[in-house]
C-alpha cells in the first residue's frame, strides 16, 4: 500500500522532510502541559520529527511507527532521551499499555489510519480529558512571492506530461482559502469541541534538495520508475535553468486539537489558540 512507500529509504526521509515549526510544538506542549511524568502517544512518528521535539520537554514518549525502517532511524534520534521508546507495529492492532496516555498526537499521517478505528482506539489510548491533537501539512500559493507561484504553474505542465493520474489547471491555493477538515472529530461523541491553529512558513530548496523533498512523497515513489525520473529531471532543470537554482515552498500547517470525554477531569485546561499565530521563513540548501 502507498503508506508502506516511506519505508522505502529512511535515511532520506531523515535528512529531507523538516520538522515542524516551533511556534506549533511550543503551543502543543502548552495545552497538553508536556512535562516529565506526562504521557504521550505519537502514531507515525517517521523518523521523529516532531517526537525529538517533545522529547525535549522531558515527557515519556511511546512512538508508534508502522515502518520498521523510519523506526530504526528515530529510535537512533531519540537515543538521548531515555524516556522515549519506538515500537514497530501498526497502530490499528496495536495494544496499548493499561496506564492511559495524557496525549495522542499524530503529525501528517493521521490520513493514512483506518478510519473504521481511529478514534475509538485514540479515545482507548487516552486518559479522561486527555487531548488528541492533529497536524496537518498543505502545500499553499505564497502571500510574497509571484514567481514561486509561477513555478509551481510551470511545474504543473511536467506533472501533466509525466503522470496521467494528474489533473489538469491544478494551481496553489492561498492558506486562506484552505478548508481545515474537522468533521469526523467534532462529529463523535467521544471527543469535546475541536480547536484549529494555523502557522504558514516558507522554506527555500535547491533543485537537489527540492527533488529529495519530492522522493519522501508516496505519490512521488509510487510512480513507474521511468515516469518517476523524467518528472524529476524536468523539475530539476526547470528550477536550474528558469528560477536561478532555488524554489520556495511555502507550507500551512494545522494544530487541530479535542479533549476525550466526559470533560476534562484533570486541573489541565485548554488554551485559547493564538490570534496570530505568525510567520516565518526558513532556508535550507
């Protein structure tokens, strides 16, 4: 299945997908009150981008990786947190331990769940007002920069050639026209009132470290190797030959965050989402 395809090279995945903005981590802790002592489940971790993050806030971390490979390589990233463990299974056989979690988090893989399971077997995980909490990724159009836009347009035309599958006209739309999808958490009946954070950030790649971004995506790697390489090769020398050698992506991320029911009977209260969550840029080579 598609999912399996991020297993496929681990140390790429490591070393191209970013971790995730730190305004997102820092507000996750604060309304899960992370700390030594709280519990917290991540689900499909990969190599732990987020969960190296957490990790610093001194929690105990159960990690819950499908891939034996991304979980090989975050469990040498979090060597230096003893509180943490990687466990190799998928999440909807797995048995969780009888002491409930004070936080589930699933970052950009909650898609890939069954959603038969999910969050009946979130809410079995967690304590009574424990917070599951979402992250999602979207690839947007820039609010500064014309000509990033303009190459995503040009790359649309290689994605046209290369995979049939793609439809056609596909443009970026801007982060405030992206619909954030909160309708099967704030239709159960064992989750409380869903809250939704937004954070857009920019970062910049070279053509190499574009494609290399590209290659941890399952749509990418699913592809014929042929039609894989010769997508790849003209995005490459699109960005090197028309845009100097470097693209800017600009990435929206989510926080979508509920409390299992009934109430939250801990003293740990939800914060109100930040107002502005911010901006920022980051560069990469």
């Amino acid at each position: 299945m598609l999912r399996d395809t991020f297993d496929e090279d681990a140390e790429l995945y490591d070393r191209a997908r970013p971790a995730y903005p730190a305004p997102l981590v820092e507000e996750l802790a604060a309304r899960a009150r992370l700390g030594p002592g709280r519990r917290v489940l991540e689900v499909g971790p990969g190599t732990g981008q987020l969960t190296v993050p957490l990790a610093r806030y001194g929690c105990r971390i159960t990690a819950v990786e499908v891939g034996a490979s991304l979980a090989a390589v975050a469990s040498r990233n979090l060597r230096p947190f003893p509180d943490t463990e990687v466990v190799v299974a998928p999440f909807e056989t797995w048995a969780p331990p009888p002491e409930p979690y004070d936080l589930m988090v699933v970052a950009t893989a909650f898609h890939w769940l069954d959603p038969a399971v999910r969050l009946a077997r979130a809410a079995d995980a967690l304590r009574a007002g424990g917070l599951l909490a979402l992250v999602t990724t979207h690839h947007v159009a820039s609010e500064t920069t014309r000509s990033d836009d303009a190459f995503f347009a040009d790359a649309q035309q290689c994605y046209e050639r290369w995979d049939p599958a793609t439809p056609p006209g596909l443009r970026l739309r801007r982060s405030a026209l992206v619909t954030t999808d909160t309708g099967e958490l704030a239709g159960s009946d064992l989750f409380g009132p869903v809250s939704v954070a937004r954070w857009t950030r920019e970062i910049t790649y070279s053509a190499d470290a574009y494609v290399d971004v590209l290659l941890t995506y399952s749509g990418h790697r699913a592809l014929e190797p042929g039609a894989r390489e010769g997508l790849l090769s003209e995005l490459r020398a699109l960005i090197d030959g028309r845009y100097g050698g470097r693209v800017t992506k600009t990435y929206l991320h989510e926080l979508i965050a509920a409390r299992k029911r009934p109430g939250d009977q801990s003293p740990v209260q939800p914060r109100d989402q930040p107002e502005d969550p911010g901006k920022f840029t980051v560069s990469t080579g």
